[in-house]
C-alpha cells in the first residue's frame, strides 16, 4: 500500500483499533503491523501524534495506568468514526466505479 494513502487512512485505522478496546500506543502499531500481515508497521512519530490530535478533538481519552497511557473511544468518537466509515465507503465505491468504467471504455 502506498504510503501517502496509509496516512490518508491512519486516523480512521486508529480510532477503529481504539473503539475495539481501551489500548496504548504501542498495541496500535502491533495491531496494525498484525491485520496488516507485517507489511505496515507505523512508526510511533506518526501514531502518537495523531493520538494527540484525536484528544484534542475530543473523540478519545487517555488516562495513564502502569505508567502507560491508555486510550479510549468517547461518544463523539464513536460519532465521529461512523460518519468516518460512511466517508471511507462512499470514497471506496467511487473510486471502484471510475476503475470499472474506464476499464470496460465507459467514459464517453
């Protein structure tokens, strides 16, 4: 996968790993490294930033427990996760649709 549309995508990937359980940054990356068979494994420079920004927007919460900071899903990110996933659907089926019409020269 091309890594300018891993970073399109990271923030709607972290807010999914988070709304599946309560989790620190370190357990992000593995799950993604995991679901991804190995073949992405985001760098902490590029996770615990966007982990900030989800705080500060208010769509999840950290608390710190053995030293560690854990991560949970707010109301208004589970709000925000599903308006997300609409939005991921929508791009995904237009994209599909332009690939299918220019592939079968239904384009005039």
């Amino acid at each position: 996968m091309d890594n300018d549309i891993r970073r399109l995508f990271l923030k709607y990937i972290v807010l999914t790993v988070i709304s599946k359980k309560s989790t620190y940054g370190y357990d992000i990356i593995k799950t993604i490294e995991t679901c991804s068979k190995g073949k992405w494994k985001p760098s902490t420079g590029s996770i615990y930033p966007i982990l900030d920004y989800l705080v500060s927007e208010g769509y999840i919460q950290s608390e710190e427990t053995d030293r560690k900071k854990v991560y949970t899903i707010t109301p208004g990110g589970l709000a925000a996760l599903e308006e997300m996933t609409q939005r991921k659907d929508e791009l995904l089926n237009e994209i599909s649709m332009i690939i299918d019409n220019i592939t079968e020269g239904d384009y005039t």
